[in-house]
C-alpha cells in the first residue's frame, strides 16, 4: 500500500473541522483538565507559570547563569511537588480523553471520552517512557562518549547532529497518543511502531507544520497575554494577580487543545479512516 502524504493545508481545515464539531465537549474537557489545573497554579504557586529571573552571577559566566536558573527551576518545582503532580496527572486524562473524543468511530460522550483516556494512560504511559529510553540510548549514551574521549571542536559538531536527531525521534514519536488512544493500541511496543510507520516519510513535513503552528501561536498567544497583562496590571493587586492567571491558563488551554486536535487530524489523514467508518460508507 502506498505511504500517504500530509496535506497540511488539509490538516489544518480538519483541526477547524473537528474544533467545530466537538465544540463543547472540547471546552468541557479542556476546562476541566486544562484551565482550571492551569489557573490553580497561577494563583497557589504563580513562581511555577512565572518564574522570577534568576540572580545573575558574579562574573557574568554563562555556565554558573544556566546553572542558576536550573537550580531555581528544580526549587520551584521541588517545594511544590503535588500541585505539579496533579497538574500532570490532569493533562494526562485530559489530553488521552480529548484524542478518544476525536475518533472517527462514531461521536462519544463526555463520559465515554473520558473513560477510554483513563483506561489508556497506562499504555501512553509505558510508551514514553520506553521511547523516552531509546532515546537516551540513542542519543545520550553516543554524547556522554563522544564528550569524554573527543576534543571540544567534534564534540561541538557531535551535539548539533544529536540535536537533529533529537528532533528527528519526536517527530517519530509524535504519534504515539493518537495510536494509543484513538487506534485504542494498548501494547506500548506497538504503539510505537504504528507512530513509526505512520511517521514514515512524512516526518519533515511534519515538523514543517508543527513549527509553522508554533510560531503562529506564539506570536498571536504572546500578543493577546501580553495585552490582557497589560490592562489588569492597571487594576493592581488582587486583580491583576488573579486576572493575570486566568489569562495565563486561559492560552495555555487553548495552546494545548490546538495542538492535541491537530496531532489527531494529522494522525487521521495518516492514518486513513477506520474500518467501522468505512464500513458506514458503503452500506
């Protein structure tokens, strides 16, 4: 069988399609377990979604800047472990129940959504972190030998093409939520090797879209947040810090929803459709 090729012109009218269409079990799904997560942080632990600059060294090393930063990060994170595992815990449901909404297999429910991504984060789960291990075999192993036994000149040029290969396996990976929750493939080997060939000579245009949308977004979602900001920070005090994290989780929902349709459109162009919605068409 012939390797389908990604329309993304296509993909991007079947993301609007199917933002459309699932209008508001969308906005359920991803108020519950996006926004209101997200809006959670921003007011209980503001450092996690705004992180203060951190204190410049003395001497102006880059090294000890990145550093500090790192250690101000791991801080953060550190004092408020449970808000962030629950964060994670709810973009995980949220993020395999919006994929199992967008099947093709006829139109779930809220509820059954929901279901199928709770009885899939298991196998999401173990996929990543089996293609997250190959990925460090693949990448880190290769790095750690070449910076200890090669000058730093190889050892420069060696980071730039595991950077590109970097890049090259999360786009091979990309696919592995739809596959689990859509494709409802539950072994994580597999998973992977459907997102795989699904990937399969597709993965530059991929990232071509997926750069394009991210930029778009930024640009856009940086204006909108950075003029919202603007307004309430005129009100002062409670306002503005409450103002300031809605409109914070408020892009940030519509960022992750954005993506997680156009991952499904392109799985399902990829993909093709699925043998029950073929099976509609011809009878």
């Amino acid at each position: 069988m012939a390797k389908r090729k990604l329309d993304m012109g296509k993909a991007w009218t079947q993301t609007t399609g199917l933002i459309g269409a699932n209008r508001d079990t969308i906005s359920a799904l991803a108020g519950l377990f996006f926004f209101l997560p997200s809006f959670a942080a921003g007011l209980l632990a503001p450092e996690m979604i705004n992180p203060p600059p951190p204190e410049t060294p003395a001497g102006g090393d880059p090294q000890a800047a990145m550093q500090a930063m790192m250690d101000q990060m791991t801080a953060v994170y550190a004092d408020n472990w449970p808000l962030f595992l629950i964060i994670t815990i709810a973009g995980f449901v949220g993020s395999m129940s919006l994929l199992a909404l967008l099947s093709d297999r006829g139109n779930p429910t809220v509820g059954e959504a929901l279901n199928k991504g709770l009885r899939s984060i298991p196998s999401y789960i173990a996929a990543q972190l089996l293609s997250a291990l190959a990925a460090g075999l693949a990448i880190g192993l290769p790095f750690g030998l070449i910076a200890a036994f090669t000058p730093p000149a190889i050892t420069v040029l060696a980071t730039l093409v595991l950077i590109i290969l970097m890049v090259y396996l999360i786009i091979k990976f990309s696919l592995i939520a739809p596959v689990v929750a859509i494709d409802e493939v539950r072994n994580p080997f597999s998973a992977i090797a459907r997102s795989w060939r699904l990937t399969k000579g597709n993965s530059l245009r991929i990232l071509l879209f997926l750069l394009l949308l991210l930029i778009t977004i930024a640009i856009i979602g940086g204006l909108v947040a950075a003029v919202l900001t603007l307004v309430l920070s005129a009100f002062g005090g409670a306002v503005a810090s409450i103002g300031s994290g809605l409109v914070n989780a408020l892009v940030n929902t519509v960022v992750s929803v954005i993506f997680l349709v156009v991952i499904a459109a392109i799985h399902r162009q990829l993909a093709g459709a699925s043998p029950e919605r073929l099976a509609e068409t011809f009878e």
